[in-house]
C-alpha cells in the first residue's frame, strides 16, 4: 500500500543512473593514461596505483586538501556556534522584526556566490585575510549560517516549551541550561545542521578559489592544474576527483540515520 | 507554538546578525557603489548614475542583450530541470524501501552526488561524456548517435540537463521521502478499508502531507539552478559559442575575466534583486502554508 508498483526497478535504475558516472572516474583513476587515451576498457587491465602516490607525495597536491578541510572545518564550527542562540530565540521568541530578518537571513542562503565573488576579493584584501583559510570560512558563513539557522529552528521547536521553564524554575542559568539541557536534546539537529555546513563549504569552489592564490589553494582550485601543455592528465585528474569524494562519504555515513530528516530541515 | 514576546531575544540573535551582515552588507554596499560609478582605470572613479542599469536593460545594447539572453537560458534551465527532477524525485521517494538495511544503503547511495565538490561533479560529466574516453559518449556514438557536448549545442544542454538531474534529484526524493515518513500507518490501513485506490492513496494523503517539503524542495532547486556556475562551467565552459552561458558566468566573465566593474554591479544588483523577489514569494507562500496547518491541525 505504502510504495508503487514496479519499484525495485524503478530504484535499481535510479541508483545505477546514480553510480555509474562515479564508478567510471573511479575505474579511470586506477588507469595508466596511455590506457585511457588508446583503448575503451570497463575495467582497468593494468590497474596502477601511480595516480594517488603522485598526489600523496607531491605536497602542492596534498597541502589542497588540509587548506580545503582547514577552511570547511572553520567555517562548520563558526556557523553551528552563530547560530545556535539565534535559532533559539527565532523558536522561542517574538521580537521586534523577527520575521523580517528571518526572511533576510534566508535570503542570503539564496543569494548568488557570482555577486560576491569581486566584493569579497576586495574585503579581504583590505583586511589582510586575503590567501587564508579564515577568509573562505567567514565567506561561506554568507550561506551557511542562514542554512544552520534555519535547520537548528526546526529542531529547537520540536523540543517542547515546558523544559525550559522547568529547568529555569530548578534555578538553571541561562548559558547553564542551555550547554547542559538544550544541546544535548538537539544533539542530532546539531549534527544534521553540522553536516550540512561541512556539506556546502565542501562543495563551493567559486568562492574558495577567488579568495585564495597560494598558500590557502584548495583542492578544487589545484585540480585544474592538470591541464598542461602535453594535454589532460586524465588519470591523475581522476585520482584526486575521487579522493575529494571520500571526505563527503565518510560524512555521509556517520549522519545516515538523520539524512531524511535534515533534508527537510527539521520540519516534517 | 505561542511565543512570549521577549525584546531581549535580540542579544541572542546579534551575533549571527553581525557576521551575516558583515559578510552580506558590506559587500553589497560596495557593489552599490561601482554600480553608479565609471572609471578610466588609476583607480580614478566618476560618477555615472543610473547608466549602467540603462545599459543592462535595453535589450538592443552589447550588455543588455547578453544579460537577456543569459536570463532567458537560465529560466528556461530552471524550468527543464525543475519539470524533471520533481516527478522524478517523488517517483523515486516513492519507490525507497520503508524498512531493513536497504533503506541506509539508498540513502548512502543518494546523499553521494550531493557531496562531491561541484567542479569535480564538472569533472565527472566532462570525462563520462566525451566520445573519447567516456563511457556515454563512447555509447552513444557507438549507437550510432552523433554527441558531442563540445561542438554541438543540443548535446552540451542535455549533457548539463542530465548532468544537473543526476547532482540535484537526490535532494528532491529524500525531501520527499522525509515527508512520507512522518505519515502514521494508520493513515493507510483507513484507506486500505475505505478501498481507496493507489491512486487516491497518493493524492489524498501522500501528496498533502509532501506538500511542505515540496515547497522547500521546489525553492531550493530553483535558487541554485539559478545561479548555477561551477559545474556547466567546467563541462562546456558556457559554449559551444554562449548556448551554456547561465547569469552568473556572464556575471563572473564580466567581472573577473574583463574587470568591468560597473557593468558587472549593476548586473549584480538586478540579478540579486529578482532572486529576493522569487525568494520573498516562497515564503510567504510558505509560511501561509504553515499558518493554514496550526489553524486546522486535524486537516493536515
């Protein structure tokens, strides 16, 4: 009653669509280029691991992907600590012009990173952040505060009001209440929130890689240097596309269980 | 939930206000600024007053036409894809298994293309594409298709199409699925002994109680269809000629790759304004949909 019929198939297409292209980067990593370039072979015949230890040792490489982590690691902390006591007042609370800047903050989620890109450039020059991770961070905090807001609120309200006033009675302070009591009941909207912070620091390159010219390149950034005068190195491309994936993937697994529910930002 | 009103609320919300504005305002301010300026280089700026919007919206000058016609791919982008990955999202919610190991291996398996960084999702589509070396373009051709996403207009839309389709469903159906997961069982064993069709199952209640979701759903694909960059960018670079040029690689070529300052904020500005004004009207279609529920709780 609750599915369709002809689901199984549905699914299995849907999730073959789904890896196929990413089993074929993986395939093309483990292949020699002189194998990619001359034959059309599923699976690699000589399968080499030389496309990964070129990236492991060549530290220009691998110094893309710690910036990289450096800057979404910033920036997930930064977001969930910002807007945890703002989704707490959003749920709890009426004040003056709420709604309006509610719906500003959520405009801002919205808003092009195209537009930014120039400004940002120029903020952060003139601030000496320019080339550091903390530059990147606090740009994506543009989309990605509103995003943790917004997910936090929708959690923060499913926590029922008569805890608070229970533990204010019990003579909690504030602050105390709210590290001892609220954090740990929304300890999986944090995660959710977390996740998604990590998940759109993780994946925006255009403002990484405006903010940034050397010592903070992320990996994405580093990735287009594999176009050189000899032609694609498709196999070290390969090689380092899959590595960007793993971080996602290990994420993934650890918050599988509240996917569903932080999709829809808290609020089914 | 009734909320007390409480002023003080404020102090809670300042932080966020702080860093959201020092990362929105400040820069829009400066934008603002070279919007209504013109400069012969030396830093030296006059001021040009509204020329630059006159500019940008008079479809028979250089910039006018190419805002216009970037405008008009982007919407038309946005439509295609939102036509697709909606049904399709919700076919394929429909579809997720509801109990046993499957469903945390689907899952895992749908949130992946969220995750990969989107130049390398590019990446991905670039080199599962190409007749060379990829494994769609080999089949196509092999087929007897003519494809190539490089030289051939058609083929380079159906590649981001299909491209963005395959990045972005996921985030559909499992929106979707979180919605038909809140519905108690037995809401269908009602149906089941009133003898309501699968049809009527999925109109009557699996649909209403999508229907938030799918608002969220709905406003978040077309916001970043929208400003859409890095991935058709790194696939076809905006070509063949401009037929892949979205807003925002107009947008980024003007301001980044010729350095035209003025042009590039007075796009910025009308570009930004039209995705408030579609944001604005989400949400207040939203919140009157939340609105309509806390009424009537025993409707929903």
């Amino acid at each position: 009653m609750h599915s369709i019929p002809g689901r199984r198939i549905i699914l299995a297409l849907y999730l073959i669509f789904l890896l196929l292209p990413i089993y074929w980067l993986v395939n093309m990593s483990f292949k020699t280029n002189a194998e990619i370039v001359s034959t059309m072979t599923l699976w690699p015949h000589q399968p080499t691991l030389e496309n990964y230890r070129t990236i492991f040792t060549d530290e220009s490489w691998y110094s893309g992907y710690i910036n990289s982590l450096k800057y979404v690691v910033i920036n997930t902390v930064l977001s969930i600590s910002f807007a945890l006591p703002a989704a707490y007042a959003f749920s709890r609370y009426r004040f003056l012009g709420d709604k309006h800047l509610f719906f500003w903050l959520l405009s801002n989620r919205m808003a092009p990173a195209a537009v930014y890109a120039l400004p940002f450039f120029n903020l952060y020059s003139a601030i000496n952040l320019f080339d550091t991770p903390w530059a990147v961070a606090l740009a994506h905090c543009l989309f990605n505060v509103p995003l943790a807001v917004w997910i936090l609120e929708g959690f923060v309200s499913g926590v029922p009001k008569e805890i608070d006033e229970t533990a204010f009675l019990d003579g909690y302070s504030f602050p105390k209440f709210f590290v001892k009591i609220l954090m740990p009941l929304i300890a999986s909207g944090i995660g959710v929130a977390a996740f998604f912070c990590f998940m759109f620091s993780w994946v925006e390159l255009l403002l990484a890689r405006t903010l940034t010219s050397v010592n903070a390149k992320p990996i994405s950034a580093v990735m287009t240097r594999t176009v050189s005068a000899a032609g694609m190195d498709w196999g070290l491309l390969a090689a380092a596309g899959v590595l960007t994936i793993i971080p996602g993937a290990l994420v993934i697994w650890f918050v599988r269980n509240y996917i569903a529910r932080g999709f829809a930002l808290g609020r089914v | 939930m009734d909320k007390t009103v409480n002023q003080k609320a404020w102090f809670l919300v300042l932080p966020v206000f702080a860093i959201v504005a020092f990362s929105a305002i400040l820069p829009l301010m400066t934008v603002v600024n070279y919007s209504v300026q013109d400069t012969f280089g030396n830093n030296q700026f006059f001021w040009n007053g509204v020329g630059w919007f006159k500019e940008l919206l008079d479809p028979s000058s250089d910039l006018g036409e190419r805002f216009f016609a970037s405008l008009a791919r982007n919407l038309a982008f946005s439509a295609i894809i939102l036509a697709i990955e909606v049904p399709l999202g919700i076919v394929v919610a429909l579809a997720m298994p509801r109990h046993g190991w499957t469903v945390a291996l689907c899952l895992v398996i749908m949130a992946l293309p969220l995750l990969i960084p989107w130049n390398v999702v590019g990446t991905i589509w670039q080199i599962f594409g190409r007749p060379d070396i990829g494994l769609l373009g080999y089949s196509l051709n092999g087929l007897g298709i003519d494809y190539n996403y490089v030289s051939n207009a058609f083929d380079a839309w159906a590649t981001v199409v299909v491209m963005d389709v395959w990045h972005w469903t996921s985030l559909v159906a499992l929106l979707c699925y979180a919605g038909l997961k809140s519905i108690p069982d037995a809401y269908y064993q009602a149906a089941q002994i009133d003898g309501a069709s699968r049809w009527a199952v999925f109109t009557a209640i699996q649909l209403p109680k999508m229907h938030r979701v799918l608002l969220i759903a709905v406003l978040l694909r077309f916001m970043d269809s929208f400003m859409i960059y890095t991935e058709p960018f790194v696939v076809t670079g905006g070509g063949p000629g401009n037929s892949t040029t979205f807003v925002s690689i107009e947008l980024v070529k003007i301001a980044l790759g010729q350095f035209d300052l003025g042009k590039a904020a007075a796009l910025s500005i009308v570009y930004n304004l039209i995705i408030i004004i579609v944001c604005w009207v989400f949400y207040t279609v939203m919140t009157h949909a939340g609105a309509d529920r806390d009424n009537n709780p025993g409707s929903a």
